[in-house]
C-alpha cells in the first residue's frame, strides 16, 4: 500500500517496536510522523529515519489524553496531511499482575493505556480515512491477546484481549470505506518494558526472545500489503520460546 502520499502515524515511537517500525519504514517513502511522551527520544528516532533517507515529524502527545490526541492528529494534517497509516504501539504493564494484588487504579491506567487509547486513536484518524477512500490500522497487541499467558497480569491480559475485537469491529464496520485493521500478537520481545516484570529476565532469556526489529518487519509487511488485501491478525513468537509476551 506504500506510496510517496503516506503519511503513516506512529503512536509510541519513542522506544522499542515503535522506534524499530520507525527506522524500518524510513526508506519506504512514507512521512512518518512518531508521537509518545519523550520527546528526546523522539528525536533521536527522528535522527535514525533521516539517517536512513526518511523523513520524520516528531509530534509529542499522551495518547491517554483526549485533548493532546486531537491537537497531535491536527499538527500533523498541517505539516504533513491526513494521516492514512496509524500504527498503535504504545503498552503499559505494572508488577503487581495477581488478583491478590490488584490495584484498581493501576487497573484502570493499564486498559486506558492498552486499549481505551487505541479506540481513541482510531476515532481521530478515521474520518480522514473515510474521506480519502481507505486507510490501515495496525495494533501492536501480545500473545496474551491472543492466548491465554500465565503471567502477563489482569489487566494487561484483559486490555490486549479486548484489541482484537476492537480491530475486528473496525474490520466489520468500515472495510467498505476502504479502511483495514490488523492486530499483531508477538511472544516475547526483548524491549525495556521487560525491566518492569516480577522477575525480570537475564541475559540468556533475553537472547531467545523477539527483537523489536522482528516485529517492526511484520508491521512494514502488512503496510506494505495491497490496498484490497486485509490481513486481520498475525501470530508471531521466537522459535527457541513461546510465551506470553510483554
């Protein structure tokens, strides 16, 4: 689907999958356009895709936020356009995942980060979408959302369940606008966002884990599918150990 007119929106560009999705479309011709909180880390994947000959517009935003989600979605149709591509890769996940430790505030920040954000994300960028004939959806999601994973939390596991059938009813709803969505459920990833297990893994178990750039090639994949062609949900996990994700 790739073509000079994109302008592909990654939410949660700062670091990990994003960051990887980022540089990894950098030469694709696209005007990425990477929102997050950190902005310095913003920049430096900026840095990265205008190494690779890319072009990046770094846009700042909470995507927990409704008010900075409309003003970063109204930035960019300034500077670059109506966004065609959004790319939802932003996750949170807390140590405490047991029912005997539930906290409902940390609850409640995990589904609004996980799922609530993806669902207002998408609301922005869709009457665009609509009016330009079609667009695609792609949410980073985790083999929790796909299978049960011991260990990934209640509310992480609750919250990445509930995007394949957010991204199914998109399917369902505006496939003839054109528009397509795609969930994609990886195993583990060996991101900084594994720092924050229990038990946080060493080295060795690190090693047998998915790179970010693993997940950011199945992203440019599906991006670069036909127009016609949806690809509702992809499945991948390290070959050497299958688990839960995240």
């Amino acid at each position: 689907m790739s073509d000079s007119n994109n302008v592909t929106w990654i939410i949660g560009a700062s670091s990990g999958v994003g960051a990887s999705s980022a540089v990894t479309l950098a030469a694709s011709g696209r005007t990425l356009a990477l929102s997050g909180r950190r902005v310095d880390a913003l920049d430096e994947v900026r840095s990265r895709v205008e190494q690779q000959g890319g072009s990046a517009l770094v846009v700042p935003m909470d995507a927990a936020d409704d008010a900075s989600t409309r003003d970063a979605l109204d930035r960019i149709a300034a500077d670059a356009g109506t966004v065609s591509e959004v790319v939802f890769c932003a996750g949170l996940n807390v140590p405490k995942r047991n029912w005997d430790l539930l906290e409902i505030s940390e609850f409640q920040a995990v589904v609004e980060t996980n799922l609530t954000s993806v669902a207002r994300g998408i609301a922005a960028v869709l009457p665009g979408m609509r009016t330009n004939g079609g667009g695609r959806v792609v949410v980073i999601s985790s083999w929790a959302g796909w299978s049960f994973g011991r260990g990934a939390g209640v509310a992480y596991s609750a919250s990445k369940t509930g995007l394949a059938l957010l991204t199914e009813s998109l399917n369902d709803q505006e496939s003839a606008n054109g528009i397509s969505a795609t969930v994609i459920c990886p195993g583990d990833i060996d991101t900084e966002f594994v720092d924050k297990r229990p038990t946080v893994p060493d080295a060795e178990a690190r090693s047998r884990m998915l790179s970010p750039d693993d997940v950011a090639r199945t992203v440019a994949f599906v991006l670069d599918s036909p127009a016609e062609v949806c690809v509702n949900e992809l499945v991948i996990s390290p070959v050497r150990s299958h688990s839960y994700g995240k």
